[in-house]
C-alpha cells in the first residue's frame, strides 16, 4: 500500500495515545458495601477509631475513616459500617464506610455564644448527670443545663446524687420532682447496686465536673476500666483526669460512656422549642405560643400561652421547672 503524504491524511486517520494518568473518565458511582461488617465505636484517638464488631466488646478493631466519607463526623456511640481488614490484628487498619443514622445525640458548645456544636457521644439512651452532694458542692446551673441537652437530644435524663455519706440529698430530690427526673443516690462507702440496675442493657453517658466521683463509680461498675481518678483541690475543684469520650463495656450487657470532666455546657445550639418537645402536654400548648416565643412568662414573654395551660392542667409547679430550665438555657438566673 502505497505510503500517503501528510496533505492527504485528515482526522480519522490521526491515532492519539492516551496518557498515563486520567485516561479513563471517573465514574461517579460508588460501591454500596453490602458487605460491610456493623460495629459501634468505642473510642476515638487521633484519627482513629476503636470499633466493637457487632457491639462485641471481645472484638475490637481499629478503623479510619473512608475518604468518600469526607468531613463526616464520627464519634463515641456510632454504629458504623466497616470494611477491609477486621480481624483486629495488630497494626491491621479497617475502614469505616458507613455512619448510621443517630437516635439520640448528646451536644454541648464552649460556651453559649460559640456557634460550633461538640458531639459528646451518639445513640445513647440516657444519660447520667453526676453531682456530688459536697466537696464539691452542687452546682444547679450546670445540672439543668445537662438536663436541657438531653431533652434536646432525645436521652433520658437521670441524676446521681453521689457522696450521701457527707450530705443529704433530700433539698435536691425535692428540687426536681415536679420533672419527674429520676434521682439515684450512692456513698462512698457503699457499692453502687441501683446504679448498676439502672445501667443494665443500655448505652449510658456519664457526665459530671471534675471531682464529683464520675471516674470512681465507673471503675465499680466496670472493674477492669482501670480509669483514673482524682483528688478534690482545696478550694473544692477537682483535676480533669479523663481526657476523651469512652465507652467501656458493663460486665453483663451495656454500655457505660465516660466522658471528659467539663468545666461548661455550652448550650447555643438548643433552642425553648427542642426542650418544649419533650415534654407531651407543654409541646401541644406551645404550638398557640406566638412566633419565636421564649416561654419564660412574665415580662419576658407576656403572651406565652403555656401559663394557661398549667393553670388548667394543674401542672403549674412542672412549668416553673421547665421555666427554670429554659431560663438556665439563655444564661439567665444561673448559680
């Protein structure tokens, strides 16, 4: 065949030779992993997160997270997804692909001005305010602003009165009974027995300042947590001696959180309307507030309609408990 000149050649006969890198066009599908092994997180540590296959606390695998994923927060309590390798070997690295959707979500901010929202811990059930009846003493405004969180963030609120040995906690039982708030009471001196009942087959958060006896009733309840513990300072503020969210496996079924001695909750990200919601007959009442209503009552919100409906309903001392608490939440009347 005879050879053509360069004149007679036109585009079909021009051959391009792809290049190395980018000649196949991306696709934008992405592989579902159905085959995904589920795990909850149990810990989480500078890029890496502790994994227990099937909540198994016998199985731990230590995972990162997917790329597809990005930015996707992933914290203590998410029931994940994970690929590659879980055999849980050392220095074996699996990958965390999918983040399932939340059922209750624990938030708190730096401080009430402060727009970044700080995940303490996912999926939760209740969560455990710890207070100490003295050295330190209680401390009403971080208890109540505990107790808004969990309304907000779907949990079950409980508060554990503990060193009943110092003090007696019948002001604080009295204090929150109109909320129904179930209130536990344990001594140093003594095992933690209703704690533990109350601890049993769930995921449980603990929170508490620095000093109230949050790491010593976790290390009774889980023997093996070997969790530090610290000595309360002479001027009744105790030292932060657990540093990240964990969640340690109960000796029978459960769960327990323990989470980081916090000095504030932060609460900037809760609005009257998320607490409101928790509670069945104020939530329908609040729905004949007007727009953007505080429901503080008084001066502050002369047209509340939830006054109306305690008077009716007889729940006049609730509403002054959730009216405490709302006004705890905008930073007033705290001590």
């Amino acid at each position: 065949m005879a050879r053509r000149g360069w004149r007679e050649l036109d585009e079909s006969d021009v051959r391009v030779r792809p290049g190395r890198r980018g000649s196949r066009p991306r696709s934008k599908r992405r592989p579902d992993h159905a085959d995904a092994e589920e795990a909850m997180v149990v810990a989480v540590d500078r890029g890496r997160w502790t994994c227990a296959l099937a909540g198994d606390p016998e199985r731990l695998v230590v995972a990162m997270r997917a790329r597809e994923l990005g930015r996707t927060p992933v914290v203590v309590g998410d029931l994940v997804g994970l690929v590659g390798d879980t055999s849980g070997k050392p220095d074996s690295l699996a990958r965390i692909v999918r983040v399932s959707d939340r059922g209750s979500v624990l938030r708190r901010t730096a401080d009430d001005t402060d727009p970044y929202e700080r995940i303490v811990v996912a999926n939760a059930a209740q969560l455990i305010i710890v207070c100490s009846l003295a050295d330190p003493p209680p401390r009403p405004g971080f208890i109540d602003r505990c107790l808004v969180a969990a309304y907000a963030g779907g949990l079950t609120p409980v508060l554990c009165l503990t060193k009943s040995d110092l003090a007696s906690p019948d002001e604080w039982i009295e204090a929150y009974a109109s909320l129904e708030l179930p209130v536990i009471v344990t001594r140093m001196d003594a095992e933690p027995t209703e704690l533990r009942d109350r601890l049993e087959q769930r995921v449980s958060a603990l929170v508490g300042h620095s000093g109230v006896g949050k790491s010593t009733l976790v290390n009774r309840l889980v023997p093996d947590a070997d969790r530090a513990t610290g000595e309360v300072s002479g001027v009744g503020k105790g030292r932060h001696t657990s540093t990240s969210a964990v969640a340690l496996p109960l000796p029978g079924e459960g769960w327990v959180v323990d989470t980081p001695g916090i000095r504030s909750f932060g609460l900037a990200h809760v609005t009257p309307d998320d607490v409101i919601a928790a509670f069945e007959g104020f939530a329908e009442a609040a729905e004949e507030c007007p727009p953007n209503c505080g429901h503080l009552g008084g001066s502050d919100d002369p047209d509340c309609h939830l006054g109306d409906f305690a008077e009716g309903s007889g729940n006049k001392e609730q509403l002054a408990s959730l009216r405490r608490l709302l006004r705890s939440r905008a930073g007033l009347d705290e001590s």
